[in-house]
C-alpha cells in the first residue's frame, strides 16, 4: 500500500485539488537571507537490466567472447556518457535564484562552469537536473572462479528529464551502445517524468509565507532527480509541491549527502519550524489569507 495504490484503487476518495509532499523545502542560507526550495517536478525513472551473453568455459582458457568482458566495457561506456543537455523552465528558474552562469547550459562550456562551483555535490545535482543520466548500479554474474560464464546481468539507474518519454532512455542507451556490444534488455520500474505550474494560489501563498517569515527570504522551483510519490497525482492532474521546509547548517553538499545516508536525521528545531510553517501554510490556504502569525 501508499499512495501509487491509493491513487490507482482509492483516487475516487481522494478529493483535493493540491498536494504537498516531501522532497522539497531545504532553506539554504545566503548573505540576503534564505532561498527555499520547492520541488515542482521531478525526472522519470526508467531502470533497466541488460543481460550480456558469451560461451561458458574454463577459467585457465581465456577467449574473446567472455560475457563479462562485454559487460564491462559498457559499464565504462555508459559511465562516462553525457547526455545532452536539455534547458528546462523549473531549472531556469533555480540557476538564474541562485545567481549561477546561465553559459552553464552551453554544451561547450557547461563543464567548465559545473567545476567552478566550490561545492561539488551541489555540481553534481544541477548537472543531473539538465540532463537524461544513466547509472550503472548493480552487476550480476559468474558463480565460481575458474568458470567463464554463459550470462551475466548489468542493472542501470536511468532518470528522464520532462519532455521525454521513459522509453527514451533505452533509445538513447541503445544508441551509445549500438556496434559496441549486444545485449537483451528487461524493464525493472518505470514512470513518467511530471511537472506542476508555479502559477497557481497554492504555489504563491507558499512563496508569501515564505517572504512574510523573513522578508529577505524567496522561494525556488527546482527539479527532483530523484522519485517522489508526487508523480502519481501529477499523472492525474492534480498539482503537487513538494515543500517540508528546513533551515540548512552548514554546506548544502553535506545536507544533500545525508538524504538515504548513514547519518540522515533532522533536529528537533527544525521539525518545529516544519510543523508551523506548513500550518500557516494550510490555515492561510484555506482562508486565502497571507497573514501570519
């Protein structure tokens, strides 16, 4: 059960016309005062297990056709693939928030201006915001040491930026690989990529709660790569943000690592802070009132 269920068997029950979720909310500290996050869409997930093929042996006998050596080279083909970069509004919006290049979507020099940012993971979540990704995650193959095995399998982590059908990224990944290495291909999860408008009362009272806490605080769009629960009410219309509000201490980089870390945890403070600003938030919704208290 959870809410993929609850929208496919229950969504008769369901009677909202907005949603606010997890994964979004972190309150980074600059010189002007707080910028929020909010997520208003979020990467489809396509995730895939190739299955390499070769003639079984004995291990004392190499020979060219080893399924393992062909899954190995396209590991090292898909780790080090790029794909193109796609300039999407949502990640417009959060580059030009957090004053950052706008050469960053030149395909030429986008590189050059990820590397200037002193913050490396933060890098690392704005290059994947801007483009398809493919992660090779889990290997599978062999059983003993001096057999050469007839099969082994590659499972890889796909995330497909709005705009593109999940299928697109075996497309894609068939092109990167096409002439190189041959292999049979098996669906594990997918799910379409969604998108909220940022123009709509609830996306704007956030904002205003948001300012009225802290005038020198302002509120920003950005795109999960990651999967929330908020695709399934996209998928039927209705509009999600996902905005449980934190105060950042300290580098974003080291906030972000924690998420599904060893040490993933949030203070008590913070949990308060949560509480009331999504309180005023909902209280003020519904009376469509920006005041707060």
């Amino acid at each position: 059960y959870g809410a993929e269920w609850a929208v496919k068997e229950k969504f008769p029950l369901i009677k909202t016309d907005y949603v606010i979720n997890e994964g979004g909310g972190d309150g980074i500290p600059t010189d002007k005062g707080y910028v929020f996050l909010c997520q208003t869409a979020e990467k489809g997930i396509y995730w895939m297990r190739l299955k390499f093929k070769g003639r079984p042996g004995h291990g004392s006998m190499p020979h060219e056709d080893n399924c393992i050596a062909k899954m190995a080279k396209a590991i090292n083909i898909i780790s080090s693939y790029s794909s193109p970069i796609k300039v999407n509004d949502v990640v417009e919006k959060f580059v030009e928030g957090f004053g950052i290049d706008k050469k960053i979507f030149d395909q030429n020099l986008s590189n050059q201006i990820l590397k200037s940012i002193e913050d490396k993971k933060m890098a690392y979540w704005i290059n994947a915001m801007m483009r398809n990704t493919f992660s090779p995650n889990i290997v599978k193959g062999g059983k003993k040491t001096n057999v050469i095995p007839s099969e082994c399998y590659l499972e890889v982590d796909s995330r497909v930026l709005p705009g593109y059908e999940p299928e697109y990224a075996l497309e894609e990944l068939r092109k990167l690989l096409k002439d190189i290495v041959e292999f049979e291909v098996e669906i594990i999860q997918k799910s379409i990529p969604s998108q909220s408008s940022l123009d709509t009362p609830l996306y704007r009272i956030i904002e205003k709660n948001i300012q009225a806490w802290n005038s020198g605080s302002k509120l920003i769009p950005f795109m999960q790569v990651g999967g929330t629960d908020s695709r399934f009410f996209r998928e039927k219309g209705i509009p999600a943000y996902g905005f449980g509000p934190l105060l950042i201490d300290g580098p974003y980089g080291e906030h972000l690592a924690m998420v599904h870390g060893h040490n993933e945890k949030i203070s008590t403070d913070n949990l308060l802070f949560m509480i009331k600003t999504l309180w005023n938030i909902v209280t003020n919704f519904s009376t469509m009132s920006f005041v707060i208290s």
